[in-house]
C-alpha cells in the first residue's frame, strides 16, 4: 500500500477556519486513500471539517499531511497545493 507525507506550513492570515477546513475536507473526499492531518501531535481525519477545526491551527503552524492508499501521492500533492495556494485567499492588510 502506497504512503505519502509531507508537511506544510499555513500562510493564511486567519488560518484553519471553516472555509479552508471545508476545502480541505471536499478535495481529501475525492481521494480513496486514508489521509490524515497532524499538527503539534494531534492526529485528523482530513475529510472531517469537524476534526480539522478542532486542529485550531493559526497562521504559522506547521501541518503534516499523511496519506495511505492507492492515491495516496495525489492526495498530499492536492491538499498540499491547497495550503501553499493559501485556499484562494486574499489576504488584505488592515
């Protein structure tokens, strides 16, 4: 069985709010692999919106994205892409 990991570091201002976590939850569901998000030790389901709310992250913090399966490279490779593309976000300065 196929595995992949890496680790991301959000630069959205406002972080893992419901929108991004939404997001994120939506693309991981299109994958059959297993994929899990880690931040400081606390493990998600990343095709829970719950759970991944519950990570709290802030701008900052550094996430590890794991996945286990058939397409699982794929999976990281979306969400990763995700985070680095700040999830569309257009962060204005106030």
């Amino acid at each position: 069985m196929a595995h992949a990991e890496t680790t991301v570091t959000l630069t959205n201002k406002m972080g893992l709010h419901a929108r991004p976590s939404t997001q994120i939850a939506t693309t991981a569901s299109r994958f059959s692999s297993e994929i899990q998000i880690t931040k400081d030790g606390q493990v998600v389901d990343a095709k829970s919106v719950l759970e991944l709310l519950m990570l709290a992250a802030e701008c900052g913090s550094d996430l590890v994205i794991e996945a286990t399966g058939g397409d699982a490279k794929a999976a990281v490779a979306a969400i990763a892409e995700l985070v680095t593309g700040r999830f569309g976000e257009l962060d204005v300065d106030a």
